[in-house]
C-alpha cells in the first residue's frame, strides 16, 4: 500500500474554542506531516479578532515557547484577507501567498467572505515537534 493519507478538510478535528467564530485544524498532525507544522483555519468575514503577534517573545497574544522563531507562511484556500505586517497590508487570495518570519509582527485580517487560510510553520535549522501547532 503507498504512503499517502488523504482526508477532507472539513472531516479533520476541529479545535474551537481560541477565538469565538474561528475554526481551527491541525491538518499536520491528522495527515502524519512531521517535518514542519500545518494548520487550517475558518475566519469569519471581516473579523478583526485575530491577534497581532510575532514569533520572537512570549507575551500577550503571542504563541507558546514552543514558536518562538517560528516562520510562517498563508496560502488562502477560500476567500481573502489581508495580512498587515509592520503596518504593511498584504492581500492573500487565489493569486497572493505571503510567508512572515519570526520577527514581524502579524495580523491577519479577512475580507468580506469566510477565509479558509493554510498556515505552514516551522523554526528554521530546527526539527518540528509535530506536537506543537502552528
């Protein structure tokens, strides 16, 4: 039998609970993916609950130690949002694909529909601890 895992997205495990509206999937851990970590994420229309954060320092908003210089990078499945960077906007939709490194501060900002984005993260030069989310 060859090595592939196949599942539909709306089948995997859904973790609620983070930001109300929002719709989180470890799809990394549920495919076996282990050099780096994936998630999918449902974000409402126009939400401006996602937290500005970085992957530099614990804090606030910010992701546990486990992420600390963590990059990342956003491929929207459906829908579109910005991503503001530093006070940069970035659109992020079936043509724009944005990768942010641990450093820059984050936000993610959907459009007027339902966003579905692909989060790829890992530490550069580290293993992934496929335990972690991105």
């Amino acid at each position: 039998m060859p090595d592939v895992t196949h599942k539909r997205i709306d089948e995997l495990d859904a973790i609620q609970g983070f930001l109300e509206g929002f719709t989180f999937r470890r799809a990394g851990i549920e495919l076996g993916v282990t050099p780096f970590g994936m998630s999918i994420v449902d974000m409402p229309p126009e939400t401006t609950a996602y937290p500005a954060h970085d992957h530099s320092s614990e804090g606030p908003g910010n992701p546990p130690a486990h992420q600390l210089g963590q990059e990342e990078v956003y491929i929207a499945l459906r829908g579109s949002a910005d991503v503001e960077v530093d006070g940069h906007r970035y659109p992020v939709d079936d043509g724009h694909i944005i990768r942010v490194g641990p450093t820059a501060r984050r936000k993610i900002l959907p459009g007027p529909d339902v966003v579905r984005l692909l989060a790829i993260g890992g530490i550069p030069g580290q293993a992934h601890d496929p335990a972690s989310t991105v």
